[in-house]
C-alpha cells in the first residue's frame, strides 16, 4: 500500500487494545481523508488517546481513506478499502464510527466511503437495517459546517448521514 508504515506505526499507538472479542465496544476513529494527507495531523491520535484513556475495556483503532490505487489493490484481491489500522477488521465491523472532518470537501468522502464498506449512507437506512450498523459520530473542526448532514429542522423531514454531530474542543 501507498502508505505501507502506516500498519506498523500507527499501530503502536494503539497498543493497549483487549483481543477483539473480549473488547466491550469497538470504536473506529476514521479520518475522512488518506493517511499521506493527514500523517503530520494529530486529531485522530487525540482522540484515540482519550478514548483509551476513558474507555479502557473498549478496542479504539484508527482508519483512513483509501487512496485511489490502494482503492484499487484491495479490492481487486476482495480486501475492504477502508479498514482498522490495527485489527484489519472492516470499517462495517465495528459499533461506533467517529468521523473526524477537518475541512468541507473532505466531508464529501463520507456517504462514498459508507458506499465502499456496504452501510446504508443514512440515519434512518441503518436503523431499519437487517444487522446492527455502527453508529457514525461526526466531529472535527469543520463539524459547525456540516449542516449538509441534517434532516431540515423546520419540517422533520429527511435523514442524516451521521446519528450524531460533537462540536468541541475536547474540554473536560
């Protein structure tokens, strides 16, 4: 893969970690971005940090957007483009997906990137679903700008892309 030190890196920070099975919850910190746009950033370790640190039954991985060629290698040997850095698991394996979006154009890789991964892309789709979705949390410092989520408040009509918005600086 493009970003080959990715798997034996980032994966050290995620040390910590209960087996798979024995995790209470498995939480995905996903950068909607790829790893070589987003590696001198550290939100995502930030926040894996104070998931470990609160949560210490629960697996917290990392997972980045799939470049265009990585994209391609892994699915075409039937592999999931996006998936846990550390435990290799599919992004539609886990309970909570927080999504961290930096910027606006990056929001526009969430509903294609829940495409590729096979999750319904709304709110509604994924609580009428036949298995149970992870729940996607949306945060970030472009999160006040991701209006474009939200059912219209006005008339309740609609869906949202994610179950719930985090705006914040990470206070207490």
């Amino acid at each position: 893969l493009s970003a080959g030190s990715l798997l034996l890196g980032e994966a050290q920070v995620l040390s910590g970690n209960p087996p798979w099975d024995a995790a209470s919850l498995r939480i995905l910190v996903l950068r909607l971005s790829p790893f070589p746009d987003v590696a001198r950033s550290s939100p995502h370790l930030f926040l894996q940090a104070a998931l470990r640190q609160a949560l210490p039954e629960a697996l917290v991985d990392l997972a980045f957007a799939s470049t265009r060629h990585d994209r391609a290698l892994l699915e075409g040997r039937g592999l999931a483009p996006e998936f846990g850095v550390l435990s290799g698991r599919p992004i539609g394996d886990f309970d909570v997906l927080m999504a961290s979006n930096s910027f606006l154009l990056e929001l526009l890789n969430l509903r294609p990137l829940l495409a590729r991964a096979g999750i319904p892309p709304t709110a509604l789709a994924r609580a009428s679903g036949q298995r149970p979705w992870p729940l996607i949390l949306l945060g970030g410092s472009n999160a006040g700008a991701a209006y474009s989520l939200f059912e219209d408040p006005f008339s309740g009509k609609g869906d949202c892309l994610a179950e719930a918005v985090f705006f914040g600086e990470g206070e207490a």
